[in-house]
C-alpha cells in the first residue's frame, strides 16, 4: 500500500485507475481497496482526491489572482469538472476556491 501511496502523493496530477495503482503496489486490486479502507479509511480514488485537493488548495493560496484562475489550479490537479472540484472544494475548506483565490492577492497587497 505504501508503494501506491508514495506513487498518488508524487504524481497526484497523474490520472491514476485504481488497477494502475494496483500493479504500481505490485497487489490485486481488491487487496489494495481492502487495505486502504483498513489503513486510510478511504478507497484509493478518494485518497487520490484528498491528495490533489490539498495541493490545489496550496496553489490558491499561493497564486496571483490577475494571472492564474481557479480553472488553471483546477485542471493542473486532474480535476477536469470544475462543479465537482468546487463542490468538494467547499465541502473540505468551507468555502469556494475563488475566495482562497481572491484572499491570496489581498494577502499580498494586490
């Protein structure tokens, strides 16, 4: 599981499948998401997800507002829907990504 682990948390823009995963952690399939809810408490797609949330989330934090949108940050992270990437957006910070977005340049001084 580590090697699966290791692989999501190098490459989180990569477009994993779960099977990729799999070999990449030399284990079935089913073994990989029999573990990962033991150990992470999450399927391995979700794990995935909470891995490029967090980046993308550093990347708002981070960008200039004038050059970069939330659709650049979105994309760059494998989230191809910005609806969903919104919605889980704010369901893990409490607020859309604009708002980190808007912030970072007000942090600056833009």
């Amino acid at each position: 599981m580590k090697r699966a682990v290791d692989a999501m948390r190098a490459r989180p823009e990569h477009p994993f499948t779960t099977a990729e995963l799999a070999a990449e952690a030399r284990v079935g399939v089913r073994w990989l998401q029999e573990a990962f809810g033991r150990y992470v408490g999450l399927p391995p797609m979700a794990y995935l997800r909470a891995v490029r949330l967090e980046r993308a989330h550093a990347d708002l934090a981070a960008a200039d507002p004038y050059t970069t949108t939330v659709a650049d940050i979105a994309h760059r992270w494998g989230f191809g829907h910005l609806g969903r990437f919104a919605d889980q957006y704010r369901t893990k910070y409490g607020r859309v990504p604009s708002v980190t977005l808007r912030e970072a340049g007000d942090s600056r001084g833009d």
